[in-house]
C-alpha cells in the first residue's frame, strides 16, 4: 500500500488521524488541530469518531483553548462507553479552566459510587487539583 498516495478517502482518513495523534505527542497541538480538522471534509471517513473527537480535544487542551476542548471531550465520551479515567479527568478540568464549577461538579459526582475503589480514587485526584 503506498501511503504517500493513499487511493481512498478511508486510507486517508485514518493516515490524518494517526498524523494527529503523532503531532498531539509530540506537542505540535496547531499542527496536530490542523491534520484532525481535515478529515470530515473527506467524503468517506470511517475513522473512530471516539478517538477523533478525544485527540482534537487534547490538542485543544494544550493550547489552553478549554472551551473548545469541552464539546470534543464529552463527545468523545458520549461515543465511547467505556470508562476512561483519563478522558473524565481532561473534561473536569477544561470546566474547571473554564470556570464552569457546577458541570465540573456534575461530572464528577456522576463519576462517584460507594464501593468502586477506582472511581472514588479518581473523585478524590481529580476534586483536590
């Protein structure tokens, strides 16, 4: 597969996508933005819309840019219905940047159950930063 010149809108997709992720680790979060808001343009873009929306909002982040961070967080969580730590944590403290103490609130009282020693961890990290 040549992927200098991907055939599809699919390949290159998900080649924008893995181009994100590596711009977003390597703490190019402009560029990283820029790579990752390319991709719903492409007419057929079967990439994880989860994993889309979670990357665009960490380059969000580390541009101090929370607001626009937020909706790609909770999207992404909406998408993905799997508990992560982390992803719950990026979204309390965009609120928090943001100064949106009653969602930040919210979210972390949805997060907390009596009995589950990960979540009550996370409750307590999260709630003292």
């Amino acid at each position: 597969r040549d992927l200098k010149n991907p055939k599809t809108d699919d390949e290159k997709a998900k080649l924008l996508l893995s181009k994100g992720k590596l711009l977003l680790d390597l703490g190019k979060y402009d560029q990283a933005i820029s790579s990752l808001s390319a991709i719903p343009a492409l007419k057929s873009n079967h990439v994880n819309q989860s994993e889309w929306n979670l990357y665009l909002g960490k380059a969000y982040i580390g541009k101090n840019e929370y607001a626009k961070a937020i909706p790609h967080l909770n999207l992404s969580e909406k998408l993905d219905k799997t508990y992560n730590p982390e992803r719950k944590k990026l979204v309390v403290q965009s609120l928090v940047a943001e100064r949106e103490y009653y969602p930040a609130l919210a979210t972390l009282t949805k997060t907390y159950t009596k009995g589950n020693q990960k979540k009550d961890e996370f409750y307590f990290e999260t709630a003292a930063k």
